[in-house]
C-alpha cells in the first residue's frame, strides 16, 4: 500500500524542528524510520507532516561520562552494535542489540526513535527499564528529564508529548550484574517474550535489583514481586526457581496468532529463572 499524503520538512537545527511540531499538532518525527514507515505504508498513521531529523546536529554520539553513558536519539542500532563504549561500560546493550530485526534494519533504525515507539516487543524499552534509564526531551516549554519508570506507561505510549522530541538517553554503567533474555520463533522476529534483569552486587548479594518484562505484555513493566525476591539474601538455584514461579504469577501475558497467554507465562517463567541464574554467576 502507499502512505497517505503528508508535508515533509528536514530541519537543521533542533529549535527548528521543535517549532515544526508545536505548529501542528499532527506532525510526526521520522527518526530512523524502520517503525514509522511500515506504519504509514499500512495506513494505521496519518500524520499531516514528517520533521526529517537526520540533519539536526546534536543528536549522535556516544560519550562516556563516568558512572553513566549518554547516548545520542540519532545513534543507530548498528552503531550501538559496534561500539566499544557499548562493550566495555553497557554490555548488556550489546548483548539486547543483536536481536532487534536484521543488519539492514539496524544499519538505519536509530536508537531514540526505537525508545520514543514505545513498543513493548522492543528491546530497547526492557532493557532501559532495567537499568533505570533517564530520557532527555526537548520542546517548546524547553528542556527536561523523564526517569524509565515515568517514561514508558502503555503499549506505544510514552510520557514524551507531542511537540516534545528525544535527544539523549543517559544510561547508569553501575548496575554491573546484568542478563538479557529473548525468546522469538527466529533470530530477528518480534520477541514473544523479553526479560531483562540488572543489579549491583554488593557483599556477595544483588543490591538493587531491576527486573522487566517485555512482548508477552501489553506494555513493558517491572517485576517488582521479583525484584523484592532477590533482595532477600544470595542468589542461589533455588531462588532462581521460587523468582520463576512468582514472574509467572505476576503477569497478565497478552495473546495473538504467535502465542497464547498460557504459552507467553510459560516463556516469562523460563527468561526469568535464565536471569537469575545468569546473575548468581555474576554475568
């Protein structure tokens, strides 16, 4: 199908494009494009304008700064993919990367427009939410943070407004016990379930534990049952095995042609216990 006819404007500056999308409260922000497209192809969005950010200085880079990594919105996923900042300080980043999609799509899929869809199949929400991201958005009131837990609160549906665009997302490096988990019929499909689990290992124990699930619900979301879990004391076997059986009962699994919500609970209780296991071994 073809896309709907819309305006197209390809800012240079960021105060630009801001104005663009306070002028209209259809206008839409094409980032990468590899969501938005398909979107418009299939006529499930109409927006009146397209604001091009791909010549608004500003938005790229990875930079380190201590004890977090600020990643640009214009960042793509390949470029996340071969970074050795990534590596290094947010493996779990590197480990997540590898399943969005294929290479073609990563070559050109950015970073901040991924966070911005707010896909719940996306690995960039979970993972984001486990760490404790912060978002960095800009306006026409003008500048401000949105921590993780505020940021993503419905399928597709963020607390960024409309005229509002994400620049940056500063990422913590301290959370130093990391596990990533998908489950998908084949490398680069859509995951039918995400988990991803983060904490700081303090005197033998995980101290600050994060845990969220992402796919198998209707929006990504924390396991906070869980994460109360491993606070307790040492991650041990059967901790792993009591946080599976509580992710599953803690969830309300969604249900389509690729699963049903029994099948996805299942899945949840798997990810999860690989999780656990993973950070008991320090991973």
């Amino acid at each position: 199908m073809k896309p709907p006819k819309f305006r197209y404007v390809a800012p240079r500056t960021l105060d630009e494009a801001v104005e663009h999308l306070a002028a209209d409260p259809d206008a839409k922000v094409l980032s990468g494009g590899q969501s938005l497209m398909p979107l418009l192809a299939m006529r499930l969005a109409a927006p009146s304008i397209l604001v091009d950010l791909q010549h608004v200085p500003g938005l790229d880079g990875i930079e380190d700064q201590g004890s977090s990594v600020l990643i640009g919105a214009g960042v793509t996923h390949r470029e996340i993919e071969r970074s050795d900042v990534i590596a290094q300080r947010l493996p779990i980043l590197s480990s997540a990367v590898v399943h969005i999609a294929h290479p073609q799509i990563r070559s050109r899929g950015t970073f901040g427009g991924s966070t911005a869809h707010a896909d719940p199949s996306g690995e960039w929400p979970t993972v984001l939410l486990a760490l404790g991201a912060t978002m960095h958005a800009v306006g026409p009131r003008g500048r401000r943070t949105i921590e993780a837990d505020d940021f993503f609160v419905g399928p597709f549906t963020s607390t960024l407004d409309e005229d509002e665009i994400l620049t940056h997302v500063s990422v913590p490096t301290t959370r130093t016990a990391w596990s990533f988990q998908e489950a998908a019929v084949k490398r680069g499909d859509y995951g039918l379930a995400l988990v991803a689990a983060t904490g700081i290992p303090r005197d033998g124990q995980l101290a600050e534990a994060r845990v969220s699930v992402g796919a198998a619900v209707g929006s990504v979301r924390r396991l906070t049952d869980v994460e109360r879990l491993l606070s307790r004391g040492p991650v041990t076997d059967a901790l792993a095995e009591e946080a599976a059986l509580t992710a599953a009962a803690s969830v309300d699994p969604i249900s389509d042609i690729h699963g049903n919500s029994e099948y996805r609970r299942k899945l949840v209780a798997s990810l999860v216990r690989r999780a656990v296991l993973e950070l008991k071994n320090g991973a």
